[in-house]
C-alpha cells in the first residue's frame, strides 16, 4: 500500500456506489481508499493534518449521496477529527477539534434521530492565567452532533471492527 504504515487499520465501505466495498486505510500522512481490484478510488489518496489513531469510520454524516470518510487524528498535542467526501474532497466545517491520544475508536451513531460523531481524547488542554497552554491528564469524552437524519443503511462501516460488537465483518 504505497511503502507507507498504516496508522489505523483498514475500514470497508461502498464510496462510489457501484456495490463493491472500497478498503479505506489510515497510513503514515495520509489517508487512502482503494477499490477492490486494487486500484485507487477516484480523489484518493488524501493528505491528513494529523496521522489517525484507529481505522476510519465510513458513513453518510451529510445530505449528500453516498459515505464520507471520518478519522480522528493524534498529534503531539493537538489532533482533530477529519472528514472526506466519497471522492476525496475535504468537509467543510468539519475540522473538530480534539484533544491529542485517541483512547477509544471514533463511533458514528444515533442521537435523537439524526447523526453523531463520538471521539475520546486522553488529555484536555486549557490556558492557565498567564495564557500559557497546559495539559489536564484527564480522559474526555467529545459528542458532535450533526443536522443529518440518521439512517442505519447508510453507515456501512461507522466504528472500529464494523459495530459495536467488533465484529469485523461487513455483510
């Protein structure tokens, strides 16, 4: 896959439509999707802020048609959640911040009938008096929630593993 490590394992879903599954894989600076015959997925691969702690979650979180790509990213201090539409075009509005160390994979689910976006972070960081940034050691839950409806059928592969169970498996 392109010489590079994968940060965050692999994550399935139909991005063009066409009833096949493209793999999405998390790697070292960027974030690639590939078809099922191996070729690249038309506007991937794509340039990450921040490299992704678990794999991608793949989901419809706009109106548009089709899935979009979500990752949380880590960084030193700073990572910040990352979405891409089916061809690889960045979502607007859409660089959340959170706090640096995934502790937990990134979750897409329902929260009174539309889509959220669930992510964890091991450290909070705030200003202290004289402004200067410092770390609270402390684990952070983080909820988004969006305008879309949600639709089961639309999330293909929306946490770690396929679901919550870990399944692994995308049938």
């Amino acid at each position: 896959l392109t010489n590079r490590i994968s940060t965050g394992g692999a994550s399935l879903g139909d991005l063009d439509g066409d009833g096949d599954l493209e793999l999405v894989v998390p790697m070292s600076g960027q974030v690639a999707a590939y078809h099922h015959d191996g070729r690249f997925v038309s506007g991937w691969p794509v340039p990450t802020r921040a490299d992704a702690a678990y794999p991608a979650a793949v989901g419809n979180i706009d109106a548009s048609a089709g899935a979009e790509v979500v990752i949380h990213g880590t960084g030193p201090f700073l990572g910040s959640l990352q979405a891409w539409s089916a061809n690889g075009r960045v979502l607007s509005g859409f660089g959340m911040p959170v706090e640096a160390g995934a502790k937990a994979p990134l979750l897409l689910t329902e929260v009174d009938g539309r889509v959220a976006v669930v992510a964890t972070s091991d450290s909070d960081h705030v200003r202290d008096r004289r402004g200067q940034r410092v770390s609270k050691e402390r684990l952070s839950l983080h909820l988004w929630q969006l305008p879309q409806a949600y639709d089961p059928a639309t999330m293909p592969w929306p946490t770690y593993q396929h679901d919550v169970s870990r399944r692994g498996s995308a049938d």
